[in-house]
C-alpha cells in the first residue's frame, strides 16, 4: 500500500525554525516573540584615591529609539561605601538603601540624559571594582525582568561599570588637643597616654585616605589590624601591653602601652602589620612615627600646696638629685627627672656622676639640689666640683661666653657659672658645700623658667 506526506506551510515554517536554531541564528526568536531590545550607554567616574571620600558621577543615555527609561537600581561594589545620592534629571530622584543606589522617576526620553551622583568611601585595597546597574521602563522599578533596558555595547543585564582604587591609605597620630602631645611623658613602667604623667586618654592612631586630607571611617573595618612598636629607642627600652588593635570608626585606640626604661627622645612607630607581622596591603609600608616623648624616673603634677612639700628624688650610687619647686608655681605644673638616660662632656673635665635630667613645665624658676655621696667625692673639696650643664636653649657659660652646640645630643653644653647676688643670670649654681657629718658634697642650682630641659 502506497502512502504519500503532503507538508503544510505551518508545519515547513515549524522546521525552517528549527534548522535556523540548529544553525545559530539568534536574531529569530526576538522576532517571534515580538519585543524591541531597549538599549542604554553609560559612563562611570573612573579611578579614586584608596581610602578617599568623593562625589562618583553615573551618566546614563537613553539609546532605545523609542521607549522611556524611568528608573534603575546601581549595586555599589562593596569597596565603595555610598555616603548619599542624588539624581540631577529632573523630575528624578535618588535614595539609599544599604549600597544599592535606587533611581526612580526619571521619565528619561529617548536620546535623553540623566545623572546620577553619589558620596562614597572608597575601600584602602587597590583594585578595580564593578557595580552593576539594573534600568527599566517603568518610573517606580516595575516591570518583568525580561524586558529590562539593556547597557551597550555588549547588551548586558545587568549593566557594569568599573572604578579603580589607587594608592595606600596612611596613618597618623593624633592629639585630644592642638596644644596636646600625641605621647606624654610618664615614668618608667607607667601607661603611656596622649598626656603626662599617664593622666591622658589612650594613644591613638588615625586611618588617613591616600592624600592623607579624609579619615577613612567606613571603608577600613576592624579586623584591619595596626601594630604599634618603639621607633626611637634612646634608653633602650622595651614596649609592653597590647601591641595590635582594630581600628573602630578610622581609629585604633591603645590603652596599655608601656616602657620599662627611661630615657629622653622615645617614638612609636605604628604599621600596617597583625600580630604576627604580617603586612597589610592597605595601608602604606612607611607607617607612622609619634612625636618625642620622654619616660622619667620621677613625674608629678604640683601646685603652689604641694610643690613645697614634695621634690622629685632619683638616685643611683654617684648622685642624689631633688628638685624643689619654687613658690611662683601655679596650679598644674609638671615636675620630671630621669637619671643616667643622657651624656654629656665638658672638655677637660673628669665626669664623677651620672646624667641627670630635669624637666619643668610652668612659669617659675626651679631649683635643683644635687649630693654628690663621701664615696665618690672623696677627699676633694666642694670647690673642686663644677657642673657640666646642657640645655636646648644656649646659655652664658662660667668663662662669660655662650655655650657651644653639641650636634650628637643637639644641647648647648657648658659649665654653669656662679649665680649672682640677685640670681638674675640664670641658670646658675650656688658654691657647693660638705656636709661636715656625713663627707658628702651638696650643690645646688637655679635653672630657667619656662620648660628648657636641663641636663647636669
């Protein structure tokens, strides 16, 4: 029995469709659906500095030929934290919501133009990161996904733009004040604060983006960590407590430092490293050096009350030095001695004791008491001993001239002349005297006011 297949023009189109797939040809089944590709172009603030805090600027074209563009979501890569937006198309308008950028209301014509701004922080790390930008139609973000606006070239949904971060961040340390230290002095052993004498808050350490203008509050997480470490080491001390913090808000905070050993001229130095030293990426290996700080023997806080009463005492077995305010002290002066941390010659002279390092903050002169013990003064009289004196400040030496510089302790050093009968030359020392029961030789001395450190 012979049977002949009569093909229909449906049934010829339904394999003309099938073969054209079979061959690649994706163009025809846009067409049997019968939609319109809707197209958009957009540019994207290209490159920003690690850590920055800036305005990033999205231009969006609406390219479709005839459809309106009416609103978009831009996910924020997450190196970037938005601070704010705004949309400058009219009617548009711009919000937040976490790091996406919700754009609504942009009625945007063919052919026509919006932009859309935003504040955000960028992320320490370099790199180049994208945000994807979903457009539709539809001003209130409605609408079938499949018949979202697609970005050219490349027709993606969703759209990419791009961003590259630059540069490191930096650290810094800070003040509680203009007129504060960033470390004050302190004794030995004592917490180092950002005031004297321990009295101050913790040291602090501050994330700086890479123009060091902005404090990167958001975009540097806790986890990051700064270790802090002794940069100057002029003692020879050791830094205890805890070493490597998080910073929260743009800031590490160190509540527990310490040193065991005094000595004038110290620094920190914080880095970008974790416990282990291991380096962070973000930040920029030069880290942060502290200004000077000194760790005493003795430091306290008197006033005109107390000062009379109390003298800061150091000793070893060559030297006992006390420092006796004077009453011209007022309400918050800071009284400092450090023993044997310095050294200082006076050309022809025998040195016979230790360094000793006063320090005095207020607007009086101090006076300073030093006893030299039987042992090492010997059978030499009181008027065989000078002192060999070294300040910051140049004074007027025993001989009438001016002290000379000495560059490897950066003090003017000479010896200190007789004070005289008004003691108007200061500083200047007292004709020692021998204690006539115990051998021992006092000297005492008038040094300036103000806050020159002496050295004697």
């Amino acid at each position: 029995m012979k049977r002949s297949t009569h093909w229909s023009p449906a049934r010829r189109l339904t394999l003309a469709v099938a073969l054209l797939v079979v061959a690649g040809i994706a163009i025809l089944p846009v067409a049997q659906a019968g939609t319109t590709v809707k197209t958009y172009t957009t540019t994207f603030t290209g490159s920003v500095g690690a850590g920055s805090l800036g305005t990033y600027t999205l231009t969006m074209k609406n390219t479709s030929g005839t459809q309106q563009l009416g609103s978009a979501n831009v996910t924020v890569n997450s190196a970037l934290v938005v601070k704010a937006a705004s949309a400058t198309a009219s009617p548009g308008t711009a919000s937040i919501s976490g790091n996406v950028v919700q754009v609504r209301n942009l009625s945007l014509q063919p052919a026509g133009t919006a932009t859309v701004t935003f504040r955000a922080e960028a992320t320490c790390l370099q790199g180049t990161y994208a945000s994807t930008i979903v457009a539709k139609q539809a001003n209130n973000f409605n609408g079938n996904p499949g018949n979202d606006f697609v970005q050219t070239p490349g027709n993606l949904d969703p759209g990419v733009v791009t961003t590259s971060v630059t540069g490191t961040c930096k650290l810094n340390f800070l003040s509680s004040s203009v007129t504060s230290p960033q470390v004050g002095d302190t004794q030995v052993s004592s917490a180092i604060t950002d005031a004297p004498a321990s009295s101050g808050g913790p040291v602090r350490v501050e994330v700086l983006d890479d123009s060091s203008t902005h404090r990167v509050v958001s975009a540097f997480g806790s986890a990051s960590p700064i270790t802090m470490s002794i940069g100057s080491n002029p003692g020879g001390g050791t830094l205890s407590g805890t070493l490597t913090k998080g910073a929260s808000a743009g800031v590490a905070s160190f509540g527990n430092l310490s040193i065991d050993k005094p000595g004038i001229g110290y620094t920190l130095f914080a880095e970008g490293k974790d416990a282990n030293g291991t380096a962070d990426s973000w930040i920029d290996p030069a880290g942060a050096t502290s200004d000077q700080f000194n760790i005493d023997n003795v430091i306290f806080f008197c006033n005109k009350q107390n000062c009379g009463k109390q003298s800061a005492i150091t000793n070893d077995n060559t030297i006992t030095s006390q420092l006796d305010p004077t009453n011209e002290l007022t309400q918050g002066n800071l009284l400092a001695l450090a023993l044997n941390v310095e050294t200082i010659d006076c050309a022809g002279y025998d040195e016979l004791t230790s360094t000793v390092t006063i320090e005095y903050t207020g607007t009086g002169t101090k006076v300073a008491t030093d006893t030299i013990p039987a042992a090492v003064a010997g059978n030499r009289s009181a008027s065989q001993f000078e002192t060999c004196f070294g300040s910051p400040t140049q004074f007027t030496t025993k001989d009438g001239t001016l002290a000379v510089f000495n560059s490897s302790t950066g003090l003017y050093v000479g010896l200190l002349p007789g004070c005289d009968k008004t003691v108007s030359n200061v500083p200047c020392t007292f004709p020692g005297k021998k204690d006539p029961k115990t051998g021992d030789i006092i000297i005492k001395y008038v040094l300036p006011q103000g806050d020159p450190a002496g050295r004697h």
